[in-house]
C-alpha cells in the first residue's frame, strides 16, 4: 500500500508545482505596461501636481487629487516638499517646477521596464539634463514614485536598453 502511495503523491506534488508555475507566470505577464500607457500615466501624474499647486490645495485635498497617480511614499514626499503644512510655509511652485519635466511626449521620449524591479523609467534629456520619472504598480494601478534629474543618464536606464526592455 505504502508503494502505491509515494507515486500518487509525487504526481500531486508535480502538478501542484505545474499550477503554481503558471498562475505565477501569468501574474507576472500581466505587469507589463506600453509606452503610450506610460506615458498616459506620466502626463495625468504631472498635470495632478501642477494642478494641485496652482489651485494651493490644503494637504486633505491634495492626497485626495494626487493618489490616483502618485504611490503613497511619492505622494508623501510631494506634500512635504510643496504643501505648506503650517501658515509659515509658502506653496513652493519652484521645488514642483525642479524637478517636474517639461517632457515633448513624442519620440524624444523614452521608457524602459526593469521587470526585475517592476520599474519602469520615462525619461528625455532636456537641455543637457536627463528627466527620469519613475512607475510603479501599486493597488494594480501604475503610479509615479520617484524623480530623477541628471547630466548623466542612469546606469540602470542604459541597462534596460542594451537588454532590450524599451517599451513600444
């Protein structure tokens, strides 16, 4: 009986194994986004934030407006940097305007996706400076979490695109 057993249970292990591979597999395909998509969530990402200081929305109204299109720890670091959290503080349109590019969203514009990470990077060098603006899935929704400007384009950017990962 014992004999009979050790294949039954093999076979189970191995198809619970084959499930799992596939389910996890197909997980992972659904992570994907195209550049038009990112670019989509970039543009309506920076639009948020302009929004939001242009009109000098207090910090409720402003996680409100900006966390469809900003992850919380990006969100939190928008409002520290440019929500006055006291009357002593002026809204800060010069920190936005640091660091907010002004991308041409045509070809000039680049994406690339670091699986590995689940990043993906948007960027387009702009008198000399590189932009980088960063996305991320968060609750199944692609979402910014992070800028970068640099004279030099990011080492993990020049990666993705000799391995192929530009988004089309």
């Amino acid at each position: 009986m014992e004999r009979k057993a050790i294949p039954l249970l093999a076979g189970i292990l191995l198809l619970i194994f084959v499930f799992a591979f596939v389910s996890f597999s197909e997980a992972q395909e659904g992570t994907t986004i195209n550049r038009d998509e990112a670019l989509k969530v970039v543009k309506s990402g920076i639009a948020a934030e302009k929004e939001v200081v242009k009109k000098k929305l207090d910090v409720a109204n402003a996680e409100k407006a900006l966390s469809p299109h900003l992850t919380s720890t990006s969100l939190q670091a928008f409002l520290d940097d440019n929500i006055p959290q006291s009357d002593s503080k002026s809204y800060s349109r010069d920190n936005l305007m640091n660091y907010t590019p002004d991308f041409s969203y045509d070809n000039k514009t680049k994406a690339v996706y670091d699986k590995e990470h689940g990043l993906v990077y948007v960027y387009e060098q702009i008198k000399g400076k590189y932009y980088v603006i960063m996305l991320m899935k968060e609750r199944d929704m692609w979402k910014i979490t992070g800028y970068n400007v640099n004279t030099k384009l990011l080492p993990e950017i020049e990666r993705l695109q000799e391995y192929g990962a530009v988004l089309k």
